[in-house]
C-alpha cells in the first residue's frame, strides 16, 4: 500500500496488535498501517506502556503482552511490559 505524504510517497504495512488481557487474547481485527516494522514494534511498546498505566492505577501489576502480526497473519515478534516491585524487609 502507498500513502502520499505531502510530496512523496511512502510504502507502508499494515499490522495488527493482539493484546492478552489475562487468559483472553483480544485480536485487532483493524490494524494499523506503518512504514516499518520497527515502527510497528514501537508504537506496540507505547501501547503496552499506556495499558500497563492504566492496569497500575487500578492495582493491576500484571505483564501486558502484545503479538504484533503482519497482514500475512504471520507473527512479527511479542512486546511485553512488566512491573515488578520488590519489597524491601
């Protein structure tokens, strides 16, 4: 797919983020185009953050894991952000 930017063109991918939300894995049946897959990967990492945040706040320190697939529905790599807090005696 290309998208036109101003004066240029670009090529872009459109990939998908499934996110685990405790035993249930949420699948994004939309997607989002990226001209990368390391530009995917790091909007996948602030999306985990964000979640992460949002989980903190409730007191929920559980791992947020993202699968990032391609358009292919071939996997791309996993994201996971972790909290952990260690108490000290």
């Amino acid at each position: 797919m290309r998208r036109h930017i101003r004066w240029k063109e670009i090529d872009v991918a459109r990939y998908y983020f499934d996110v685990h939300d405790g035993a249930q894995l949420v699948r994004d049946e939309d997607g989002s185009d990226f001209e990368s897959a390391d530009a995917a990967v790091q909007a996948a990492a602030r999306s985990a953050a964000e979640i992460g945040q949002g989980r903190m706040a409730r007191g929920d320190f559980s791992d947020v894991v993202i699968d990032i697939r391609d358009a292919g529905n071939q996997p791309i790599c996993t994201v996971t952000a972790s909290m952990k807090i260690d108490w000290q005696p």
